[in-house]
C-alpha cells in the first residue's frame, strides 16, 4: 500500500471512529446527562423509564425526532431555513479534528489532522457556528427567532474577542500554535492551569500560574458565552424569547440545533482540556509508545476530562439564572475583554523577566 | 398607586457577585449529592408503587353497578341517576322482567347501562340519588383506553367492577 492510501484510510478511520463511535453518542448522552443530572439538582428524579436508571432514553429521543412530522412552515425563506441545521451542527463537529485526543495507538498519532495553525482552525471554524444560528433567526421570518438570531451574532462577537485573547499567554509561553505541541508542552512543563507542577522550588513557575489562571477563567466563561449555554443563553431563553432562534424548527431539524448546542459543549470542552488541563496527559500515565493499553488509557482520559468539564457546563446551568442583555454586553466589552487584554502583558512581563 | 420598592444597597462584596455564585454552585452541589445518597425524599413511583392500600373509605373512583346476596342486578331501571348526572354521563335503556321471573314484581331492569367515562365527573350524585342502592362509587382510578369507545363502561364492565354488594336495603326480598 502506498503512502498516500494508508494515510487516507488511517484518516477516515479516525474520522469514524471519533466522531461517529465517540462524539455523537457522547452528545446524546450529554443530552441524558442534562437531564439526569438537572433532575438530581433539583430533587427530581429524571429519566428511569426506558432501560435501566433510563440509560436507553437518548435511543428513543432520537427515535421520536426521526418519526414526527418534518413541519416546514409557509412563512420561511427554505433555502435558508433547510441550511441553518447543518450550519449549526457541522462547525462544532468540524473542530474536533485539530484536537488530540490520545497520544498513539498503534503507532498512529490520535488526532485527525495535525496542523500547525491548529488553535487558529478552531476559532476560524467554531465562530462559524453563529452562522447557523443567524441564518436560522432570519429564514423563520417571525420576530422571536429573529430576535435570537440578532443576540447570538452581538453575543458571538462580544465574546469571540476575549476567547482569542485569553489563548494567547499561552502561545506566548509555548510559542507553538500546533495543539500537538502544546499537549507535549504540558506533559513537560506541567498543565497550565499548574504551570508551577514539577518545578515547586521555582517562583516562576508560582508567578505564571496567575495570568494562567486568569486565561482559565475568562476561557471558560467565553466558551459558556460561545455555546450559547446558561448564563449566557440568551439568544435561546425560553421564557422571553419562546425558543428563540429554533422556535420555527420541529422534528429532526431541531435536534441538529439541539445536538449541535451539545456537540459545541464537548468541543468546548476539548479545548479548554487541551489548552489548560493537559490534554490527554494524567500524572504517572506513559503515552502510547509503551503499549496499546496506555494509548487507550490516554484517550479514556481526555474523554473523562471532557466529560468531568460537561458535568460542570451542567452543574451552572441549573444554578445560576440567565443574564440581563445589558449586563451580558457589559460583562463581555467592559470586563473580559479588559482583563484579557491586561492578562497579555502581565504573562509577557513574567516570561521576559524570567526568560522561560 | 404606584410604589417604588427601594434596591438594596450592595456592599462591593456583594457587588462581586462571585461569592454568591461559588455560594449558589454549593447549594445545588448539596442537592445533587443528597439524591445521589439517597437522602432526598422523592416522590412515590406510581405505576410501580400504589398507594390503594391507604385510599380512604369514602374515595370517590369509578361509578359500578352492584349485583345483590340473591345475584340480582339491584338497578331498577329508574333513571333517576341517569337525569341527576351533571355532565350527563350515563344512559339507560330500560327493559321489562318477564312475569315468570321470580323477580317480575321489580318490574323494570336495565337492559343497557352504559356511562361515559371520558364524562364523568366523580362526583357521586349517582351513588346519593339511587332509591335502589344500586350504584356506588369504587375504588378504581386506573380507567384508561385507547379509544372513545373503549371508555365508555356497559353493562357487564359495571357490574364486573361493582361485584356483590352485602348489607344494603333488601327491600323487594320480603315481596317476592
Ligand atoms: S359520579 Fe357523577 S358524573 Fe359520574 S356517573 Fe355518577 S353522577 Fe354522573
Ligand atoms: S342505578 Fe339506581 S338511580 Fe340509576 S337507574 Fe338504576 S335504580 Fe335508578
């Protein structure tokens, strides 16, 4: 076989595998977790009718969305309104593919493609998720969903600013955009969310995990924004905006909207694994070039790391109460995007003085 | 007339708002543990768990005919129910006993009773107006069906729910 059919057999296999084996039941899961997990929060009790503790739920969830009524309104413009669900769903599943999620199996490197502009990738791809959410709002031609359509897009740029900002400590201090390389980075020098793990003795290390942490934060909190998840759901919120941008959508085509919200979460999710949390990296785990069982032990680790993180995404959406636009705007302008901004230099002034 | 409820004056502390929200994060961690635990008392399971052993005497479920000791239909046929009914639920075609019968001084039975069950309203007017204490509300609450029709009790789906009802007035034994 030559190179080149191994490579794109490999790929595709990858591709299978991660996104079809691992990502789609994961979002369906996400979906069962929501639900179970609000339940428990709430002192309910959730799904427990279909299969055991309602594991097989999410299997007749879908069945439900494939058999109602495919409904197109008259009012809509159909191109548009045919397209939004595939734009919503297809970035935050595009993104995966720069993401490392073990280190080798086999010998072949866990991540679908390698590309040295990796974390420009994903921001390129993930900002084109609003798309599908402002075509959506427009094509509905009714006023909640135009309404939704219109905060997603302020909210996205709002946001969008602060999530770049926030990475780039990080790339000051690796000076690497490939994701690969700053998962090896980790491995050497310590999460970043610990920059001082391994080298206590060294103040540095101390001193760094400050702007670290700050990036964390405000990282975290812009993907919240990104994902259009609670606080930050506006462009959703059911009480004000009845659905908003998808309240035109049934059946199949608002599952795309609903599952593609979830896959955005597990991108989210991976990235901020990758970026802060050491990606598929865990303390005292060899990776893959010491034997299959440590390359799948890897990838069970990114995927738990992940999934820790869903848990999270779940846990403030059922705590914490949706946010005034005003203050959403204000937060985003006048807060995160100063802080980052400020985050830059300080990062800057601590690796210059000590010259990592 | 108007009142203006005066905002709080937040301290900067408060202003922060980040205490509030690790203090709220807390809070539905606590109950996401309790139910984990087990701690939470949670409602009853209800296909899985009833609650017919505590229904009280006087529940109101669903309307049944009651045969007698004898094995008589004690409904006479009056259609007294059938006029007080609010939501008009039941109908009765009444029928003639034949003379030979050992009951012929009853003159009338039903020969078809059937209530509505999508109709009814519980209310048990049925069970206070019958002269005969033919009808009484029981204790089943499960009606259920796939189909209109299927909702609608006859004769015999009274009876079976009604059964044998020992220790009412048995007026018309000492006129047989
Ligand atoms: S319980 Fe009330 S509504 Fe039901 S059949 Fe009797 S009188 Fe009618
Ligand atoms: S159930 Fe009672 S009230 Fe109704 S027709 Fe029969 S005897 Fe009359």
């Amino acid at each position: 076989m030559n190179p080149t059919t191994s490579f794109v057999i490999i790929s595709l296999l990858k591709i299978v595998g991660i996104v079809f084996l691992v990502i789609l039941p994961m979002v369906s899961y996400a979906v069962y977790a929501e639900r179970k997990v609000s339940a428990l929060i709430q002192d309910r009790l959730g799904p427990n009718r279909v299969g055991p503790a309602g594991l097989f739920q999410p299997i007749a969830d879908a069945m439900k969305f494939l058999l109602k009524e495919d409904f197109t309104p008259a009012h809509v413009n159909k191109f548009y309104y045919w397209l939004a669900p595939c734009l919503a769903m297809v970035p935050a599943i595009t993104t995966i593919a720069v993401v490392p999620f073990g280190s080798t199996l086999f010998g072949v490197p866990m991540v679908i493609a390698d590309i040295n502009v990796g974390v420009l990738f994903v921001f390129a791809i993930a900002s084109l998720g609003v798309y599908g959410i402002v075509i959506a709002g427009w094509a509905s031609n009714s006023k909640y969903p135009f309404l939704g359509g219109v905060r997603s897009g302020s909210q996205m740029i709002s946001y969008e600013l602060s999530l770049g900002l926030a990475v780039v400590p990080i790339f000051l201090l690796i000076g690497n955009l490939r994701l690969t390389e700053v998962v090896r980075y980790q491995i050497d020098h310590g999460w970043m969310v610990f920059p001082f793990a391994g080298d206590w003795k060294n103040p540095a290390g101390w001193l760094l995990a400050v702007p670290m942490w700050i990036s964390f934060a405000v990282f975290a909190i812009a993907v919240f924004a990104e994902t259009n998840r609670l606080p930050f759901d506006l462009p959703e919120a059911e009480t004000e905006l009845v659905g908003g941008y998808h309240t035109e959508y049934s059946s199949m085509k608002f599952a795309l909207f609903f599952l593609g919200e979830y896959a955005a979460m597990i991108t989210g999710s991976a990235i901020i694994v990758t970026l802060f949390l050491g990606g598929w990296h865990f303390p005292g785990v060899p990776d893959g070039s010491h034997g299959w069982i440590f390359g799948l032990i890897n990838i069970f680790v990114f995927f738990a790391k992940i999934a820790a993180l869903l848990f999270i995404f779940i846990w403030v959406r059922f705590t914490l109460p949706r946010f005034r636009y005003d203050q959403l705007m204000r937060l985003g302008w006048v807060f995160f995007f100063e802080i980052a901004l400020v985050n830059i230099f300080l990062a800057a002034a601590i690796i210059t003085f000590f010259d990592r | 007339m108007a009142i203006t409820v005066p905002r709080p004056k937040l301290t900067w502390f408060e202003r922060l708002y980040l205490p509030a929200i690790v203090a709220g994060m807390a809070i539905t961690l606590q109950h996401f543990k309790n139910m984990l635990l087990g701690r939470t008392k949670v409602t009853m399971q209800y296909p899985e768990q009833k609650w017919d052993a505590q229904l009280p005497e006087h529940y109101r479920g669903a309307p049944a005919l009651v045969k007698d000791e004898a094995g008589r239909i004690r409904c006479v046929a009056c259609q007294l129910c059938e006029f007080i009914c609010p939501p008009r639920a039941i109908k009765i075609e009444p029928g003639e006993i034949p003379v030979k019968d050992r009951f012929s001084k009853v003159e009338k039975y039903p020969r078809e009773f059937d209530i509505d069950m999508i109709r009814c309203i519980f209310c048990g007017m049925c069970e206070e107006v019958c002269p005969e204490q033919a009808i009484f509300l029981r204790k089943d609450y499960a009606i259920t069906g796939l189909t209109r029709a299927e909702m609608v009790h006859n004769k015999e789906k009274l009876l079976e729910i009604g059964g044998i009802m020992h220790g009412v007035v048995l007026k018309w034994n000492e006129k047989k």
